[in-house]
C-alpha cells in the first residue's frame, strides 16, 4: 500500500488546508490536502472527478504497514479534545519558576494554535454616518438647529466567512454524512472597534455602553439577520474617555451555552446571512453647537470588524474561520459656512457710481464659551469695507458716516451670540449669519430740502418764515425733536438709493444746545443758520 499526497482546488475566495467547496467561478489553487481528512479508497475518485488532482506522490509500504496520521480508524475527521498538564505546584518564594511556567504555558498554546491552521478571510467593510437619521458626509453647522443625533454604521461582507463553513461542511459530511455534521457545534465571536474625536463628541455611556442597546440596534439593522443574532449576543462594551475608542463585542451564546448548534444554524433561517448593517444606537454619540469645529472630523482612526468561528471541540483542517475587516473612517467631517456682511449707501453712491448693496463673505469660527453658550465670530478684513463714496447732489460729502461702528481686529465681528444672531431689523434666522451697515450722507447745512430743488425753502407757504405760521418747529409735521435723527416731512431720496435721507446733523443739534431751544426742528435749525449768515 502506498500514502498518497494529495494537491486539489481551493476557492479563489480563501486559502485553507482543506477539501474546496465545488462552487461555479472560483479559481484554481493547489494546496495539500491532510491524509486525514479523507479515506483513500474513497477520495481517490472523488476528489479525481470533481476537483482535478494533481501532483500525486507516492510512498513504498514499509514492513506492511500503512502510515495514516491522525486517521481513526472509522475514517472520521480528527477531533481532539486537548487535556491541559497539571502544572507543578510553585512555591510562593519562587516567582521566578512561576513566570517560567506561565511563558512556557503561552509558547505551548500557541505552538498548538500554530499546528491547527485554519482559515483566514478578509472580509468587505463599508461605514457611512446618519446625522438626525439623514445619510451625511459633511455636518455644517445651522443656526436654527440644537443638537445633532449622530449613528456611525455600515455593512460588513461575511460571504467568506460561510463559504469557509461551507467548504468544511462538504469535506465532513463526505466522509462522515450530515448526521455527524449537525451534532457539532461552534463558538467564537467578534469585536467591533472605532474610534470618536472626544473634543467634539458628547457621548451617552448610559447608552453606549448598553448591550441590549447593540443588540437591539444590529438586530433592527439587519432583518434578514435574524438567525444569526438569536445565537450571537452582545455581551460587552467598553469606551475610553480619553481615546475615545470604543469596542463592542459579540460572542456566540445560544441559550446560555456559549455555543451553538450546528444543527440550528443548519434549520434557522437568516442564521448564516452573507452580511450583516447596523448603525450605532440613536443617542450615544451627539455634537453641540458650540462644540462645531470647521474641517474636524468626527470619527478617527481606523474602524475594524475581527473575530473568529471555531468547532467545539475543535479539529483539524478549515476551523477555526478567522476574519477581519478593517477601513479608514471618514464617513463625517464637520463644517461651519461663511457668514456675510452687507454694505448699502444712502444718499450718495459708491466710487464706481453704483448704488446697489454689496455683499462681502467672511470665514466664521464658532467659539464654545461654555456648556450651552457659544459665539459665531469672524474677522472682517479692511479691504472688504468700501470707501471712496459720492454723495448725491445737495448732501454733504464732508459729512458722510458708516451708522455703526466697523471692527476689523480678529474675530471682533460677532454674528451670534448667547443662541441669538445679530441681523438686521425685520430680519428672522435662517441658515445665513448676516451684519448690515449702511453709509449715508446727511444734507448740506442751511438746504432744508437737499436734492429736492422744487420744495419750498421752509415749510407751509413759500414765504413764511420759521415761527409765523401754524407749522411750528416741533410739530408732527415739520419733523422730531432736536437730539433725534429723522426724515423732513415732504423730502425724497435720490433715485436708486436706499433708505431716507439723514437730515439730523451732528452740527445742527450741537447749535440747539448752544442756544437753549426746546424744540428746534431741522427746518427751524437750518433757518437760524441762514438768518446768521446774512
């Protein structure tokens, strides 16, 4: 009699010590093929028929005996149930002797582990991010909204990983038939990790670090998972607060046996699904407005799916099934768009003559003050504020002035503060930060009237004189009182400006002080002063 050494076809999809699943479309690859896991007579012709053998060596019988290693004598596959050695008992006084047994213990476990084999896959992982339930790869920052949910998640391939069950199952039950097949059982699990950027994350443990809260958020991602998660539990979560690395793990525990049944993974649907989606559960992981940080993402690092499936016991050839899953999390980068500022003229033009408003952008950056307190500032450059404006005809050119003050030092522009935005009257809050300032020119000293030559000098009759008619200085309507800014009843704005003309001056309300008036209107000031100059 001879040993045979067998070579045979291995699915493309994964290299293992094992009989290949005979499945449409998978490449070539030769690999040995244990003596055993097979019977020879029986292998011979079918793995000769199915698989394309190749590479056949054959060995001298020696003294009449057949050398088949690891083959019982029924044929079966090789199980092997491993007796641990009763370690000699250590004196206390001698830790030395202890560490040595321990390091010898670890290099004997995993020669052992060595000497198995097994199968390892890669497996296919995709992550993307839900923020508030909406698929997001960019997070900007809004002025309406509070906090933001968000649920980091994806899709995990695990076609390999059963179709290295599967290629087990065919080399087992040939040999052995599918009833020895389904009284085994496996254990195993898996631990999912990634990690969160804990300066802009706020994060729930209560509900991070809840198992029922994963299994319950895989469970409901993955429906047609359903098989697979009655046997395959969340059984820990951990979170460092300083890393902000989070591992979830699962183990394989139906019914508080820490294994499963073949024989339900063979009967229970969904129970071997090809890939499996969840997200994070819903409150765990929230950003704050005031922790909206411009280019910073959310979740760092790598994200990895690793474990492994195994026979219990275990035995030789595909088992255990180790997988990984590993990719780059970019699934959120957060943003905070520009704000705008506006600048209208009044009275007069721009230095190319136009008078429409103009709008300038600038980069804003949100500035956590404190728990629930945040400003929205940006800095506003001088080559952004216009100058070199024209007054229109009969306003005073010398006198032109922005009507609030203009800070150009670094974030000295404030378009929100304390949860309020600083717009313009009449204005409500949308998604764009706005501040308005507008240059207005005021009217000549002694022109009541200016840029309306077809009103009279002074107001009721053409030749009434300040204080001879009914129209007395003060009234409703000759214009406000001194010390107010308003509009002379009856004046215009040049065409294509915006806003009424400033006719309350700085000059003309200084004069009233000096000369103890009550109730000077500007008509009334502007006749005083022609009065003067005569």
């Amino acid at each position: 009699m001879i040993t045979k050494m067998l070579k045979v076809t291995l699915a493309a999809s994964m290299v293992m010590p094992a009989v290949s699943a005979i499945l449409p479309g998978n490449t070539v690859l030769a690999q040995e093929l244990p003596a055993e896991a097979v019977r020879e007579t029986q292998m011979d012709k079918t793995i000769e028929s199915t698989l394309g053998m190749t590479g056949i060596t054959e060995t001298p019988e020696q003294d009449g005996i057949v050398e088949l290693p690891m083959l019982p004598e029924s044929g079966e596959m090789m199980e092997e149930t491993v007796t641990p050695e009763v370690a000699e008992t250590v004196a206390e006084e001698d830790p030395a002797a202890a560490e040595e047994d321990a390091t010898a213990a670890e290099k004997e476990e995993s020669d052992l582990d060595a000497r198995r084999g097994g199968t390892d896959v890669g497996c296919n992982l995709a992550l993307d991010v839900l923020v508030n339930g909406v698929k997001m790869e960019t997070a900007e920052y809004s002025v309406a909204q509070g906090d933001s949910d968000v649920q980091l998640g994806g899709t995990l391939d695990l076609t390999k990983v059963w179709n290295a069950y599967r290629t087990f199952k065919f080399g087992y039950t040939l040999t052995n038939g599918e009833a020895a097949f389904r009284s085994k059982s496996l254990i195993g699990s898996y631990t999912y990790s990634f990690s969160v950027n804990p300066e802009v994350v706020t994060v729930n443990e209560d509900i991070l670090c809840s198992e029922q809260a994963w299994q319950t958020a895989f469970e409901t991602g993955s429906p047609a998972a359903s098989g697979f998660f009655s046997y395959m539990r969340c059984s820990e979560v951990n979170y460092d607060e300083n890393t902000g690395k989070v591992d979830v793990i699962f183990t394989i525990n139906e019914n508080g046996t820490n294994q499963v049944k073949v024989s339900t993974i063979e009967d229970t649907p969904g129970s071997r699904p090809d890939s499996i989606q969840a997200y994070s559960p819903a409150g765990a992981f929230t950003i704050k407005p005031e922790n909206f940080k411009k280019g910073v993402k959310v979740f760092t690092s790598e994200a990895t799916f690793k474990g492994e499936i195994d026979m219990a016991p275990w035995m030789a050839l595909v088992f255990p099934i180790r997988f990984e899953a590993c990719v780059e999390q970019h699934g959120l980068t957060l943003d905070v768009a520009d704000a705008q500022v506006t600048f209208d003229v009044e009275n007069g033009t721009w230095a190319d003559g136009t008078a429409d408003p103009l709008t300038r952008n600038v980069e804003v950056d949100v500035i956590k003050m404190s728990e629930g307190s945040h400003v929205v500032a940006g800095t506003l450059a001088e080559e952004m504020i216009p100058a070199g404006m024209i007054a229109a005809e009969g306003y005073d050119q010398e006198n032109g002035a922005w009507d609030k003050e203009l800070v150009t030092e670094e974030n000295g522009l404030i378009f929100l503060e304390g949860g309020i935005a600083t717009m313009s009257e009449g204005e409500t809050a949308n998604d764009i930060l706005t501040i308005g300032y507008t240059y207005s020119f005021p009217g000549k000293p002694g022109d009541p009237n200016p840029g309306d030559p077809n009103q009279p000098a002074y107001p009721g009759e053409d030749d009434n004189k300040p204080g001879e008619d009914e129209n007395k200085p003060g009234t409703e309507e000759t214009g406000k009182n001194p010390g107010t800014t308003g509009t002379v009843s009856g004046n215009k704005k040049p065409s294509g400006n915006k806003g009424t003309a400033s006719a309350g001056t700085s000059a003309a309300t200084g004069l009233a002080g000096v000369l103890g008036l009550q109730a000077l209107s500007v008509a009334g000031i502007a006749a005083i002063l022609k009065r003067k100059r005569k």
